[in-house]
C-alpha cells in the first residue's frame, strides 16, 4: 500500500501539473470527486499489479493510462514514449530509415495520407487513400497512430510485408517493400518553360524557409530579367513546423498578418506578422493544393489566398486547422497535444473545412479509372468540429520544351496556363474610359 500512496501522489502532482498547461479537457467538480477518481485509478492499477495472472511492468501500465486518456481527445493528440519521441526530432530534421508514407488514422484503420515522392513506398506502388489492414502479421486495427509509425520505420535494407486496401482492388494485396534511409528533401524547384519556375514543397522541417529562399533565388538568376511567374506546388504536403509556414508565407508578403493561433492558454495565442526584409518582387504566383495539402501547407495557401497575393488552384485541402504542441516529460518521453486553432488572416478557420481554392481543377482521369476521393480532416473520428468563422468564408534542355511528365499532370498545367495568362494581362496597356 506504501507504493500506490506514493503512486497516489505522483499521479496527484501530474494532475495539477497538467491542468496547470491546459491539458486537462474537463474540470472536476470539486476536490472530493478529484480524488475519489484518483483514488479509483490507483486502486485498478494496485489490483493488476498484485493479482493479474502474469507480472506486469509498472512504467508500461502507466504509459498505457496515459495512451487512453489522450485516445478520448482528438486524432492528433498523442503520447510518445522515448523511442518516438526521438523518431519525430528526426522527422523533422528530414531523414530516419523507413518507408516514406504519411499516415493517419480513419475509423479505426491506418489510412495513407500521401506517399513521398522517390521513397520506397512510392516506388512499390502505394497510393494516397490506401488503407494499411496489417503490418507483417499484426493487424492494425484500432493500432495507435505513433505505435504503427514505429513499426514502419526500421534499418535501410530490412524488408516489411503491409497489407493494404484499395477501392479498386477485389481484395486485399501484400505489398513487400525494403526500408531505406528516408531523406526528405523539402525543396525541389525547376524552370518549366522559358521564365516560368516550379517549386514543390513536400513538407514543413527545420530548414524549409531558408532552402526555399535559396532555391527561388536560382530560379530567378537562370531566368535573368526574364522571370514571368512562379508555380507553387503544395500538393500532398501534409504540413509540419508552424514556423516555417510563417517563413515560407513571410518570403512572398512585405506585410501584414500571416496566421494568428487561439487557444486556452495565453502563450497559445499567438500573431506572426510579414516583415518586408528579404520579400520576393511581386511577380505572378499560382499555389496549388489538393486533400493531401493539410496543416502548415494550409496556413500558407490561406495567408496568400487572404492577402490576394497568389491564385489558388487544384481541390479542396485537408482542413487540419488545430496546432499540436510537443511537451517533454522527465523520462525522455513527451505528449503531442493539440494546445490552440490556427486562424487565416480574415479570421477564416478551416478546420473539418479546408481551403477552397479560386479555381478548382479536379486531376484528370484517363482510362476509365475511379476518381477516389480523398480523405480529409472532417472524416477523422474525434475531430475538432468548426467554429463559426470571423469573417464569411471566400467564394539542361531547351528551355522553352516541357517535359511529358510535365504535360500529364493536368493540374500543372492549368496552373501554368493560368501564369501565362497573368503575364499577357499585365503586359496590355491600360486605356482610360
């Protein structure tokens, strides 16, 4: 009994701990009620420790507590014991060893938000909207979302069986992929004809801002005084760091309010601004987007869109509009818990909504095949529904030869028509009536 008083508490601390951060979703009544609940926790755990048929590991049942506690919020609250903990830094950071697919949770099931471009998921034929029913031969029903990245990820060379579902397959298929170090590059750019650049960020890490900058500045070298506009493909990017959408946003804006975040605590409401320091001219700019585009991605379609400085094109995004944040505990371990909502700037919050672009070009379909809709945020169970919205929501070649595979990708050259089309328009004369 001396264990489980001191259990007591600890648990005891942790509660007022936590609830002083805010991450305590429903206040209890009064002090008697708090520690009859405690008091009823700590009963359950002394009776497994002392009776269930086998030996159990204390920390384990503790970890276990703490995952169904986050379960009962929404989908992107999370604990991460130590060894996830540290594969998120490395995430961030662009390179571990894996499959390279995005992932998410859908009814239960493991769901592919996107796969990564030359990745080995990528390369074996995994597709967005694909539903991973197992991993080797453990089903991944009802699996914790960070427990099945873990299972993914493992030493370049070793091979992984997942069984996958898809809407156009009669049954389920196994799919046998090697691991491989997976290294993200965030930032790829391209001239697609003369004075036309492309640049596609894959996701938000630590260094996406400046890499960026970096690669614009090429762009517009190569083209001399020619640079007529700019492509910017944000298509299956499943976000990331805020700080680099704020930094990403902040390249193409001299001024004005970025994104803003509101929550229960006061160091979750925070305002990021434009500074004028480093802006890019003021050419042209097409964004596209589509229901991979989700987070960090949304923040900097959004703030382009709202300060009328880019046309928005391709489908609907996500509408992951909610703000995780990563708080270290003692034992190297850490819980992502969703802390504000992030809001555009006229105030628009596209959680369970998404962004709608300007122009909506679906991508084209040949042969026959099904167009399979996307999933978004509003089909996650749990999901943070919408709040009513501050303001009513908005209705070495030849330079000059584009690529066949550029010439596929219908979207892409929309947006390209749609830059050309900019460009004639802003060369015109103006004429007084």
């Amino acid at each position: 009994m001396e264990f489980v008083k001191r259990l007591l508490l600890l648990v005891v601390a942790l509660l007022l701990a936590f609830t002083a951060v805010g991450t305590i979703g429903v206040a209890i009544a009064n002090e008697e009620t708090e520690y009859q609940a405690l008091e009823l926790f700590t009963d359950v755990l002394s009776i497994v420790r002392k009776s269930y048929v086998e030996g159990t590991d204390t920390t384990e049942l503790i970890y276990g507590a703490i995952r169904g506690m986050l379960v009962t919020l929404d989908p992107h609250s999370s604990f991460l014991s130590p060894e996830m903990y540290q594969d998120m830094k490395d995430d961030t950071h662009g390179e571990f060893g894996g499959l390279g697919i995005e992932i998410t949770l859908r009814d239960g099931l493991l769901m592919v938000v996107s796969p990564i471009e030359d990745t080995p998921a990528f390369n074996a034929g995994i597709e967005a909207g694909d539903k991973i029913i197992k991993i080797d031969d453990r089903s991944t029903k009802d699996m914790e979302l960070m427990e099945a990245v873990r299972l993914l990820r493992g030493p370049k060379g070793e091979s992984i069986r997942i069984t996958i579902l898809r809407k156009e397959l009669p049954e389920p298929k196994e799919f046998v992929i090697i691991r491989d170090i997976i290294k993200l590059l965030s930032v790829k750019s391209r001239m697609l004809t003369d004075g036309y650049g492309y640049v596609r960020l894959s996701q938000f890490q630590a260094r996406t801002g400046s890499e960026l900058k970096t690669h614009l500045h090429a762009l517009r070298a190569e083209a001399a005084e020619q640079f007529k506009g700019l492509v910017l493909d944000l298509r299956n990017n499943p976000g990331g760091l805020l700080d680099q959408a704020v930094s990403v946003s902040d390249l193409f804006l001299a001024e004005g309010l970025i994104v803003y975040t509101e929550g229960r605590e006061e160091g979750s409401r925070l305002r990021f601004q434009a500074q004028q320091a480093g802006t890019e001219p003021d050419y042209p700019l097409v964004v596209l987007i589509n229901g991979g585009s989700a987070s960090a991605a949304e923040i900097v379609a959004g703030a382009l869109h709202d300060h009328e400085r880019a046309v928005i094109l391709g489908e609907q995004s996500f509408g992951k509009g909610s703000v995780q944040s990563i708080i270290p505990l003692g034992d190297r371990s850490a819980l992502r818990l969703t802390t504000a909502r992030y809001y555009t700037p006229s105030g628009i919050s596209i959680q369970a909504r998404g962004i709608t672009p300007d122009i909506v070009v679906p991508p084209l379909v040949l042969n026959g095949q099904d167009d399979v809709r996307q999933m978004r945020e509003k089909d996650l169970q749990n999901h943070f529904k919408p709040l009513e919205n501050k303001q009513p929501l908005p209705k070495e070649v030849d330079k000059n030869a584009i690529s066949d595979e550029d010439r596929s990708d219908y979207q892409l050259m929309r947006a390209l028509d749609l830059l050309k089309g900019l460009e004639i328009l802003n060369r015109r004369p103006s004429s007084a009536a």
